[in-house]
C-alpha cells in the first residue's frame, strides 16, 4: 500500500459476501454417505432439504458464519477497520448475525429485509477427520444486488474483498461487478477469494475472466487455483497466477502457503496448530491474516506468516469465527516485521 | 543449456567428489547416544576411532557413496553421459567402489593410489526413523588436489558438480578452485551441493562468497541453506538465495523442492515415496534427477519433478545407489515434458 493511498482510506477492508448464520455438528463419516452429501464441498441447497437434513444432524451450535463474513470479524478482532455488505432477514438468525458481526466491532452496514426468503443458514458436518461438509440455504443472500453496493463505502475502503460464491446469483454477480467499477475508479484495491473448488468449476470462465482484469489480489487453495486453471500440479498453477494476476495468495493447507506480487515469491510455512479440530475457516482466517498485515503495511512475508497464524489458531477450534482473542497474533507479527 | 553449447559438450555432468564406501548398518536409537554421535549429521573421524565403531556396528552391507559419487551413479543410471574424480587406494574398499561406479557406465578417471591412506569408509547407522548418522573417515580423500582436476575433462562437461564435503580439506578445496576456473573459462557450469548443515556452518564464509561469485546452479536442503544464510524461515533464504546465486534448486523434504534461476520460481511436490527405509541419498539423488533433465534440456519444473522422482525412489531402499533401474524415472518425465 502507498501511504498516500492508506491516508485516504476511511476503512482497511470492505467484506461483501453472503451473510450465512452456520449450524455445527459432528457428524459420523457413515451419516455423509446416508444422507447423500458431497462431502468436504459447499452444496447449495433448498429450504427444504434444509428442512429435512436439519432433522437428521446431530444437536448444534448456531455461530454466525459466511466465508467473507469471517474474514472480515477476523480482521477486526486483529485491529483492523472493517465493514460488511450482507443480506440477512429480519429473523432470528438474522440478529445473531447482525450482533455477532457488530460484536466483532465490523460496520453492518446492510439493514434487515422485512420480507422474502429466511435468513441463510449453513449446515456444517464436521467428520471425524476434522473435514467439514457444508450444505448451504441462501435464503435471503439471493436479495443481495448493486443496489446494496454503496458507492461512498467501497471508495473509502482500501481494500474491498468478496468471496467466488456471490458468483451463484445473478444479482450479487451484479453487486460485485459494480464493488470492482468503483474500487477502480476510486484507485482502491479488489480482492477476491475463490471460495471452493465446486465453485470455482461453476464460474471458471468468469472467474478467469475476472482474475485477469479486474481482481488485484487473488486468494485461493491448492485446489482451487489448479481448478481454475484445469491443471494436475500445483506449480502450473503458479505459474499461470504469476502470468495472470500478479498479485496472490495460495493456500496448500499444512503445505503452507506462497504469496506472489509481480516478481517477488514467498514461500510461507504452515503455523503447525496446536491441534487440529475442524479446518472450518483456515482459508477464510489466512486471507484475514493476510489482508490485516496487508493494510497495515508489513511485507508479503510478514502478512503470509500473519495469515498462517490465524488460520493455525481457527482450527483448532469448532467453527470459524475466533473464541480466542486473536489480536496477539497481529501484534506478534507486527513487532518481528523485517 | 543454449544447444550450442551442448552441442560442444561431450559429457553431461562431471563429478568431483570424495570417493567412498558406505558401511551401512541399522542401529537402535540407544546406540547413537552411547557411541556420543552426533544425530544425522556427517561427522569426520580418524582411523582409530573408525575402527572402534567398527566394532561396535550391527552386521554391515558395503556400498559405494560418497554424496557427489552417488548422484554421478545416478545420473549414468538415468542415461546421462558421465565422468568422476575422487582418490582411492589400491585396496579392497578402493577396488569395489571403482568397479561399482564404472559398472554404473560412469567413466572414472582418477588412477588408485599405490600407498598412502586406505580408501574412505562412511560408517552410517540408520537409525528405526530412517534417519541416518554418518562417521566418516577420509583416508585417501585427502589426497585430492588440483592435480587430480583434468582440465580437458572439465572443459568437455557441461556441468561440473562438486560437494561441499570437498572444503573440509585444502588441497580438495584447491581442486575445486581449479575447477571453477576451468568452467568459466570454457563457458562451463558449475554446480554445488551444500553437503550438509554441519559442512555449511564450518564453511559458511566461504560458501557464501562462492555462491555468489563462483557457483551456477547451488543444491541445498533447507536446513543447509537456512544455516547459510543464518535465518529462521525458509523464505527468508529463499529471498537471499534469489539476489546471491539466480539458479538454485532448494529440497524441503516431505514439503517438496522450490526451484529459482532469475525471476523463474518453481514450488515442486515432492513425490510420496512407496515407503521410507533410509533417507541416505535423498538429496543426492535429487540433485542427480535435476541435472540430468537439465542437460537433457528439459524445462526447470520437469528437472524439479525428475529430482523429486529420484529422491523418491533411494529412500524406499537402504543405501544411496539405486538398486531399481532409474532409467524409466527419466523416460517418464521426459515424455511428459511441456
């Protein structure tokens, strides 16, 4: 970041995303295979089948959720200044996301809808092996629009992140193509997390599309980078980013993560977790790392080990938003910073 | 390679290196601390102390070694044209390991020595986790001088390889000196293995200016290049190593190799070994995979993969020469090269 740039920003990061409340549960490997899951993969599903798979898990814990969401209560509980761009409805779910986010000290900016679809919920299966199988009712995210984009907001935001699954609805397609026109216009930075590989294999020609001119960070894992660019080795995929985008983090789980900025390359190593309960928002955390170090002004390096830290302490717990104060692991980074 | 210049070359890679005979044996844990070793590391030792661990070493199988001989084996074994220069006596153990290197089709030029030191023997005790704590006595090794360097022969490769190892004595380091300009001079590459961690951090002046000054392609494993350079985070010899050297192949172990030359950077998986016996040669017969896909003009990525292939095939075996044919490792990278 330029100073002069970082002077001028009102707020670090922008999070535009769905606003999802998740619902937790172990679940037995047998019980994925019953119910007929896609597992370790994000499924959209109807309310009804929401219905029906909500009666057949295990008792839950309501947390609220949403991938960019996370990111966004992460960098805020690491410092940063941060708002949010979500549809929720006026319900219950809906106050708990509202609260939990606030709670987080995130700006809300979007206001309850009075009508229409349920507020979403995820359905997160967490198996024996710390993988979570996520089946998604969007609810009232199919409402989120260019007109909930709010022109003064992302002008003011250094960075504006959103999350590849906005890509499911035509409408909020259309709300982050308008986020990107105005982060240009305004000199401001667009970020974009691919979300999944299921995603990615949805909008893999938009998506390359939208890498190559307008995205200015790329955040990705391993398998979604090698989806979007249909290759089987994670170095052809790396390759292809540093032709593409300039600008990018890759996830590869305990393989750690490699950051490339035109001709720099890192090659960060994993923060080993004291223990590994649910990988749940180990992506969502690393790029809150990243983007928390980002605006703060560290290096690549120091935003990467930052990311890595995060992502390390949200899985060792349930759910991906933090029970631990995870403003230690700025302050540590950002005192080592080179 | 540009092909002129391969077209001129007559062999691949000349070796130069310290000619030796493994002992290899496996040893309970408990041993290591008794005999006071020092744990996978290479630690040089006299006669007589050779002898008294000699005596006390479980039943033994002999095998040529020596780091620089075992790559040399390797890549003749992968169908690379090659040379070796290291000193032997007329002994037994001088005898085995010049029949052993010429009978893997490398042409071995240095005439065994009449008297003097026997010829070396590595004692290696290859410990329940695979690792390996070698105790090597030089013997013959230190006899190796300029003298010993031809310089038709080294004019004639494409590359010249050496280890590391080779500083531990004066004269060896005066061959390689002579070496050196002998590549230049003819245009030559010059390639370096670090040897290991210990080897850098006797040497570590003198590695980094001849990293910087005299080296074309430098092999080392993460500890060796992190020891080098004094830092705590592989990226950060990484940077180092991308501003000293330009063209380097970096082993991580289970974690893969990363490969640089100039703003090419490649983040290789390292190939899941069927099964780990002895980590002996890992990083010998990487080096040897990389250098052979090089001079057979395969791309930096497929040398990285051949590299990984090989390391992947030595440690499912004890020992540092291959008893499988390597030949097919080549042929399938080969045929796959992009």
């Amino acid at each position: 970041m330029q100073s002069d740039t970082k002077n001028r920003a009102d707020i670090d990061v922008l999070g535009i995303g769905n606003a999802i409340v998740d619902v937790v549960s172990q679940a037995e490997e047998a019980l994925i295979g019953e119910l007929g899951l896609e597992r370790g993969a994000m499924t959209l599903i109807d309310e009804a089948r929401s219905e029906e798979l909500y009666a057949r898990m295990g008792p839950g814990r309501e947390v609220s959720g949403g991938s960019c969401g996370n990111s966004i209560a992460a960098i805020a509980a690491m410092g940063g200044s941060t708002a949010f761009i979500g549809r929720v409805k006026d319900d219950q779910l809906g106050r708990i996301f509202a609260h939990d986010i606030r709670a987080a000290g995130v700006a809300f900016a979007s206001a309850p809808a009075a009508d229409g679809p349920a507020t979403a919920r995820c359905l997160v299966f967490v198996t024996p092996d710390a993988q979570r199988t996520m089946q998604t009712y969007l609810g009232a995210c199919v409402d989120l629009g260019p007109e909930d984009v709010d022109e003064a907001l992302v002008a003011s935001a250094e960075v504006t992140y959103f999350e590849g699954y906005l890509y499911d609805k035509p409408a909020a397609k259309a709300a982050c193509r308008k986020a990107a026109e105005i982060c240009h216009e305004n000199g401001r930075l667009l970020a974009l997390t691919m979300s999944d590989p299921f995603c990615v294999d949805r909008w893999r020609g938009e998506f390359r599309e939208l890498v190559k001119n307008e995205v200015d960070i790329l955040f990705a894992n391993e398998a979604e980078i090698m989806s979007l660019y249909q290759v089987d080795e994670f170095d052809e995929a790396l390759q292809a980013v540093r032709q593409d985008v300039g600008f990018a983090a890759l996830t590869r789980g305990p393989k750690g993560s490699v950051v490339v900025k035109d001709q720099e390359v890192h090659v960060i190593d994993a923060v080993p977790p004291s223990r590994v309960l649910d990988t749940t928002g180990a992506g969502d955390l690393y790029a809150a790392g990243f983007l928390r170090g980002l605006t703060a002004g560290l290096d690549l390096a120091s935003c990467g080990h930052l990311g890595s830290a995060a992502a390390a302490a949200i899985i060792g717990q349930y759910g991906a938003r933090s029970i631990e104060p995870l403003l230690p692991l700025y302050e540590v980074v950002a005192s080592q910073r080179r």
